[in-house]
C-alpha cells in the first residue's frame, strides 16, 4: 500500500519551498488564462521559476489548463503546453479536450491529469479518459466515500481527491457581478473584483454566507463551508487513492502551511501505526477547527451525504 501524493495549490512562488517543507508532495499552479479558480496567479516565469524551486525539494508540479475554452483561445494551446514541456512541468490538469488534440501534436510526453470538477463520477468514464491519454482522474466532488472506493478498484488510471478546502458550486462564463452593477450604473473593473475578498451571497433562511467572485473565466459562487476529512481519510487510505489534494483557494499562505502540516503529520502517522492514527484523529481536526475563520465552518462534503447546498 503506498502513500497518497499530498498536493497542494500554492499562492505564489514564495510558498513553495515552506510548503514543500510542511509536507507537501506536489503542486498545481497555473495562469488565470487557461485555468479555473487557481490558488494564486502564476505567469510564465513564476511557472519555471516555481518547477525549479519544487524540483530542488524533490517535489512534482502540475500545471492547470483546465479552462473552459472558446475559439479565440484554442490557437494559443500548442504555444503554452509547448511552454510547460519545456519548462519540465510534471504534468497538465485538463477539461476541455481542446487541450488533449493540442498535447498530442505540442507535447506528445507531457503527462494529462482530466478534471472536469464535475462529470467524474464512475469508473467507466474515468478509464474512458484514461484511454484517451490521461493518466490520472479527479473525482467530482459530489459523490461519496462508497462511490471513491469503487471507482479505485476499478480505475485503469490514477485517482485524486479533494480532501480539504472549498468547492466550486456555481460558474457562468457571464460576468453576473459586472453586468448586475453596470445595470445599476456602477462600472466595477474584473481586477478589483477578482482581489476582492469579502463579497457574498446571503442566504438569511440557511444563515450562510456563499463567497463569490469574478475573473476572466467568469462568475463563481463558492461553497458555505470547507471540507475536512482529516480525521476520516482511512477507507481512502486503504483503498489506495493516488492524490490527496488541498485546495487553498481564498485562503492566506500560513493556513495554507499550516494545513498542508497537519494531513502530513495524520498520513505518516497512519501508515506509521493506524491504531496511533485512530487515537489522534480528532486532535487534528481539533488542530484545523482553530485555524478555521469564523465564517467559514467545517464538514464532511459529500463523502457520507451530510450535505446539502
């Protein structure tokens, strides 16, 4: 039974050696251009600069194109993937099949991880995939633990999971925010929308807060709450998912850090004695429950059906 990579979405290149220090086995970078809902914006230097900081600490670098993209857009795929496979990125996280066409005729070498977020929810189509040249599947983020499990013992492919941070809930490729305030008037430039961190949606009737903001993707609502199984991650480890990742989207570097720390100490611990695992889980979950805003509370997502949004 091996490890689970344990990736991680750094803010800038500044967090990727602390992070590598804090346990982190690979990352998953990219530029707002040709990916969605990234951690941090990396353009093309920060990319190669971020690959030799990772590559220094022994660690991997995924790059994210997984955009939704339009015509004016698909011309530019062979540049930037010629760009990855040069800069040594381990490999490119893909939806859109634009960019597996661009791949074989760009980088024929460079590895694909597809994530949709949303429509991996069985083997067959991730071993469909898989067919067609991935050689990992992201789960959806909807189905639970039982579903996980059967889709490893079935998977032809690498299987990853989100076990920490947010989720997307909503996006359109329509800037609702900037349309609703042109409406009324107010011109709102994407840029500051984008560095904007405290706008909501309010839902009085649930008492939550749903963040929201724009990019040059579009609108996306996000999740009230964030998930944390790390005081639940025992059928995953056994079952022997590839990638654990945490997403640390609207989220500040030392959480991040600190994060990253805590589901290293839990799956060393695991495979070190699962029983000591066993005693100390909910002292981890304690941990996060600490580092957790206010605003923002911790649950189990989708894995046992707890749910509901």
């Amino acid at each position: 039974m091996n490890k689970p990579e344990l990736l991680i979405t750094p803010t800038s290149v500044e967090d990727i050696v602390p992070l590598a220090e804090a346990g982190a086995d690979a990352f998953v970078i990219g530029e707002e251009r040709y990916a969605l809902r990234l951690a941090g914006e990396f353009n093309r230097e920060a990319v190669k600069e971020s690959i030799r900081l990772a590559r220094g600490k022994g660690k991997k670098v995924y790059v994210s194109m997984n955009a939704l993209f339009h015509n004016e857009k698909v011309d530019e795929l062979s540049d930037y993937l010629a760009f990855v496979a040069e800069a040594g990125a381990d490999a490119v996280t893909f939806g859109d099949p634009a960019v597996l066409m661009a791949a074989r005729e760009a980088a024929p070498d460079l590895k694909l991880h597809w994530n949709t977020e949303t429509t991996a929810t069985n083997w067959y189509t991730c071993n469909y995939w898989g067919r067609k040249g991935a050689k990992r599947a992201v789960l959806a983020r909807e189905i639970n633990m039982d579903a996980i499990v059967e889709i490893k013992e079935n998977a032809e492919v690498e299987i990853e999971v989100q076990v920490h941070g947010m989720s997307c809930m909503f996006q359109s490729k329509r800037s609702l925010l900037g349309n609703y305030f042109l409406y009324q008037g107010k011109e709102m430039e994407i840029e500051n929308r984008r560095l904007e961190k405290v706008m909501f949606l309010h839902d009085k009737e649930r008492g939550t807060k749903y963040p929201i903001f724009e990019d040059s993707n579009g609108t996306h609502i996000m999740s009230p709450n964030d998930i944390c199984i790390i005081d639940e991650l025992e059928d995953m480890l056994d079952a022997g998912i590839d990638s654990f990742k945490i997403d640390g989207i609207m989220k500040s570097p030392e959480y991040i850090i600190e994060v990253t720390r805590l589901y290293r100490q839990a799956i060393d611990l695991y495979f070190e004695d699962p029983d000591k695992y066993d005693d100390r889980k909910e002292e981890f979950l304690e941990k996060i429950e600490e580092l957790q805003p206010p605003s923002r509370p911790l649950d189990t997502g989708f894995f046992f059906k707890e749910t509901v949004y």
